[in-house]
C-alpha cells in the first residue's frame, strides 16, 4: 500500500469549507417555516444566499425582528435601518376565531411550527408561544376563522430554539 500524505488544503476547498459553515450557522437561526415569504423556497436556499453575501439579512418576516439581530451579529453587520421586501413589521401570531371553526383540521396540517392543536370536528386553537407568523393557516382555512394579530413581546419558541 502507497503512504499517501494529506496535502494541504485548497483555497478553493477553504472557501468552500467556510461558506458551508457559515450557511449552516445562517440557517440554524431561520425559523425553519419553509414559508416562502422571503423570496425563497425555504429556508435553507435563503441561508445560502445570505451566507454568501447575495441577499439582505431582513427578509424573514416569521423570524422577525428577533432573528434580524441574531443572523446580524453572527454575520459582523449592522441590521438594515428599514424593513426589506420581506416586510418585517410588528410581529404577528395566528388566532383562531372559535365561533367560526370547523375542525377540519387543514390549518394543522399546514403549520410547519405544530403551532396549532385541535381534533377533527372540534375547535382548534394557536399555541401563541409557538407561532411563527408564517402565514401558512390561512389560506387553507375554509371559513377564513384565523387572523393575525400582534405577537406577544417574547420571540415565538420555534425562533429561539437554539
């Protein structure tokens, strides 16, 4: 057998490596809605993008203003003075109106975060603390009985889960 030593690596491969790194520390601190509203398919391909530089920190209106600040101080930039396209705003959380649900129970199967609980033919309701503001409830939701209202000043659990 040939005695083979490990050459250093390339810059190439350094690059890579650290790029790598850097995407996963980014999407690690996304909410993992895979909600879209960024811009992106999900969350991973929007930590790719800013993880390289191609795309602005503030487009994760269910990361909020919460990850705005995480995903800038992990990457050594000042968040931007205005919200991006991603329109970060006040935060928000899904409420169910009881008076209006079926239980058809769509909205459970759409929320990435298992934010909402209910069985069929019964009322559901939102875990508030866990909400994202995704946005994925409504419109599967056949008698239009979620809303969204301002989220509690705490980032949601499924934001802080780090």
């Amino acid at each position: 057998m040939e005695n083979r030593r490990s050459l250093p690596p390339t810059v190439t491969e350094e690059v890579t490596d650290d790029l790598a790194r850097r995407t996963a520390a980014v999407d690690a601190l996304l909410p993992q809605t895979q909600c879209g509203r960024c811009g992106y398919s999900a969350c991973r391909p929007y930590a790719e993008a800013v993880a390289a530089g191609r795309e602005d920190i503030d487009l994760c209106p269910p990361g909020g203003l919460y990850t705005l600040a995480a995903l800038a101080e992990l990457l050594g930039c000042e968040p931007p003075p205005a919200p991006g396209r991603g329109s970060l705003q006040v935060a928000r959380v899904a409420r169910v109106r009881e008076a209006d649900c079926i239980g058809c129970v769509r909205c459970l199967r759409a929320c990435p975060v298992d934010a909402i609980v209910g069985a069929p033919g019964r009322m559901h309701t939102v875990l508030a603390q866990d909400c994202t503001g995704c946005e994925l409830c409504l419109p599967v939701c056949p008698t239009a009985c979620i809303v969204l209202e301002a989220a509690p000043t705490e980032p949601p659990a499924a934001v802080v889960r780090r």
